[in-house]
C-alpha cells in the first residue's frame, strides 16, 4: 500500500503549529471562510506561518471568494497554493490561474456520483482534486462525516489529477480509507481535534503510526 502525503487542516494557533511541526505531514490548511468555525484573520495567519518548518507548505481554504482577494491574501502570506470549497466553477479556476501564473489549485468536490461529469472540465484548469464527504450539504468540512468512500475510489481511477481524500478521517479509519481509495493524499482535520480548532498530538500520533 503506497503511503499518502498528509496534509493537516483548521489551523488555528501558532502554538498547534508548532506541535504539529514534528510531525512528517506536507502541508497545513489555513481557513478564511466566513462561516467556518474554523476560520482565522491574517494576522494570526502570519503568526503560524512563522512557525512553518521550510519542507511544510501552506494551504489557503477559501469559498466563492473575489479573484482579487484569493490573489492579495497569497501575496500576503506569500504561498501560491489554495482549496477552493465553493461553487467556483471550471472558468473562474482558469481565471484564477490567468491572474496569477504560479497558483496551485485545489478543488473540492463532493464524493458522489455527479462529480465523476465535473472532473474533465475541472481537470483542464486545475491541479489536485479534493473528495470531500456528500453528506454535508450546508456545511464546510471538518464536521466528522466520512465521504462515500466507493464513490470515492472510482473518481481516483478516472481523474488525470492527483485526489485528496477528506471527510472524517480519523485515526481508527484511516488504514481502511487508504486501502480502499488508494488517494494521492489525506486530508485531516476534525479526526485529530481535542474540541474544534484544537488540534491533539496524541491523536496525530496514533493517526501518523497507522499510515507509516
């Protein structure tokens, strides 16, 4: 079984990011969406970032966000990779990308049926796919709810992108996850949370061990 890279997302404090640090994770997911509980400001952006090891990268979460403020906010905290969480279509993506030639794109979609029509279009403008639970119609992610993880498997067989599985990954399901959906990466948030936004080393520890 090929081991996924791991990226840890719902940051929320530099003091998590420095325990996380230890951790042989790839990258960190930092949430601007409004309605996240999740979410932070730039300032404490910059904080965590500044405890950023140099092999760890940044990922910004956004949601049917202006073209002009995605681009200002990777300027700030200098990163060019973002997860897109919205309804942001395959033209937006590209022109997204015609605004700024090095971004990386991260799609969220859901794991159903209907995304397997979707994935040529986005596969054209965009760079990684992210599978996201179905079962969360109103709701962002972290909210413990595993995607449909057949559904799952078959989209990762058909995309020419790289796919990134999240959706209630958790320690004691993430042996399973990987066997069957055999994705490029995971993406962990709620699964290694004491309460939310916290996130609890034991937890990475024990989830970091089932995937080595």
């Amino acid at each position: 079984m090929k081991t996924p890279i791991v990226k840890i997302c719902g940051i929320t404090s530099s003091e998590d990011m420095k325990m996380l640090s230890v951790f042989p994770i790839y990258a960190i997911g930092l949430n601007f969406i409004e309605r996240s509980k999740r979410k932070i400001d730039l300032k404490t952006a910059k904080a965590i970032i500044k405890e950023l090891p140099i092999c760890i990268g940044t990922v910004l979460v956004l949601e049917d966000e202006k073209i002009k403020k995605v681009i200002d906010l990777c300027n700030s905290l200098s990163t060019h990779i973002v997860q897109l969480h919205g309804n942001e279509s395959p033209e937006y993506c590209k022109k997204l990308k015609s605004k700024k030639k090095d971004i990386k794109i991260i799609k969220a979609l859901k794991a159903e049926e209907g995304t397997i029509k979707k994935l040529k279009d986005y596969e054209k403008v965009c760079d990684f796919i992210l599978l996201d639970s179905a079962n969360n119609k109103n709701q962002l992610g972290g909210t413990g709810k595993t995607a449909d993880w057949k559904i799952a498997r078959t989209i990762v067989e058909k995309s020419k992108l790289p796919v990134i599985l999240a959706g209630g990954l958790n320690p004691e399901n993430i042996k399973d996850a990987i066997k069957k959906v055999k994705p490029y990466a995971i993406d962990i948030n709620s699964g290694v949370e004491s309460r939310v936004g916290k996130k609890d080393k034991k937890l990475l520890e024990k989830l970091i061990s089932q995937i080595q």
